[in-house]
C-alpha cells in the first residue's frame, strides 16, 4: 500500500533507520530510508501503533533559511 504525506516528519522516528539510496535531480534531494517507524499520531496510521516501513521515499523539494519543505511517501 503507498501512502503519502507532507510536512509529517516528526510523526516518524528514524533511530535505526539506515539509507539505502540517494538521489539529487532538478533541485530534489530523495533519500529511500528502510527500517523506519510509523508513529501512532501520523496522519497515515490507522491502526493507531507504531508500525515499521522500509521503502520510505523522503523528498526535500525547497531548501531556504527560512523554511524546509519535507515530503515522505511510503509502502508499507
């Protein structure tokens, strides 16, 4: 199943998580994260407990000092 969010980054907690690709093209820095947990509060999370993703596509679209837009998409 793929979900997405936007700006959700502190709904997933990444200790022992481990990078398993980089990619950087017109201005979009993705990193495919595995081993990453889905925690209760994401807006995606229906069952309400932590859950593991592997697959994690983090994209990081707009870099500025004033703000960082983070998008995830996932398989779970």
């Amino acid at each position: 199943m793929k979900y997405y969010t936007e700006n959700e980054l502190q709904n997933f907690r990444f200790e022992g998580a481990y990078i398993a690709e980089t990619c950087a093209v017109n201005g979009i820095f993705e990193m495919i994260l595995d081993n990453v947990t889905i925690l209760p509060q994401n807006s995606c999370n229906r069952d309400i407990r932590e859950m593991r993703a592997n697959e994690l596509k983090l994209k990081i679209r707009h870099l500025s000092r004033k703000a960082i837009k983070f998008m995830t998409q996932t398989v779970i």
